[in-house]
C-alpha cells in the first residue's frame, strides 16, 4: 500500500482532524485492534456485538498514531492519539 497523508483519510471519511499534522504519512490502515502496528490508521467499528472504540487504549499502546473514530465518542481517545472524527 503507498503510503498517503492523513489528510486523504481526513477528506475520505468526511472528517475532522483533531490534533496531529494533516501531512504526516499513513503506513497502513486496519480495522484489527490485534494486528496494530507503528504508524498505523486505526478504524474503530461499531457492530451489534463489539464496538472497537473500547480498544483505542490498546491500538495507542501498539503505535498507531491515529484513529479513525465516531465524533460522539471522542472522550474515549487516550492522550497522544490523534483522532479522525467522523
């Protein structure tokens, strides 16, 4: 995968950009909190059985530098990981 700037996620997802640099360079993005890794994109999911918000603590811990998560549940973001909003 070529690696792109947050920014293209940001406008893809119809975003907000809360904290971080909008150029810094997304390795990968995954939806597995388990298969996280340094300067991943993290997609938080929300399904009937699981909502991976509950994980962002844990994807911080692995390296991701940013989330992709739901605007109502920002105050689940630890401190160091940059949020998408959607």
């Amino acid at each position: 995968m070529e690696a792109l700037p947050l920014q293209f996620y940001v406008k893809a997802a119809h975003g907000t950009l809360v904290g971080g640099l909008p150029d810094r360079a997304v390795l990968r993005v995954v939806t597995d909190s388990r298969r996280v890794l340094p300067g991943d994109l993290f997609v938080a999911l929300t399904g009937e059985n699981h909502d991976a918000h509950d994980h962002l603590g844990e994807v911080a811990a692995r390296g991701a530098f940013a989330a992709v998560v739901s605007e109502s549940r920002l105050e689940h973001v630890p401190a160091g990981l940059v949020a998408v909003a959607v």
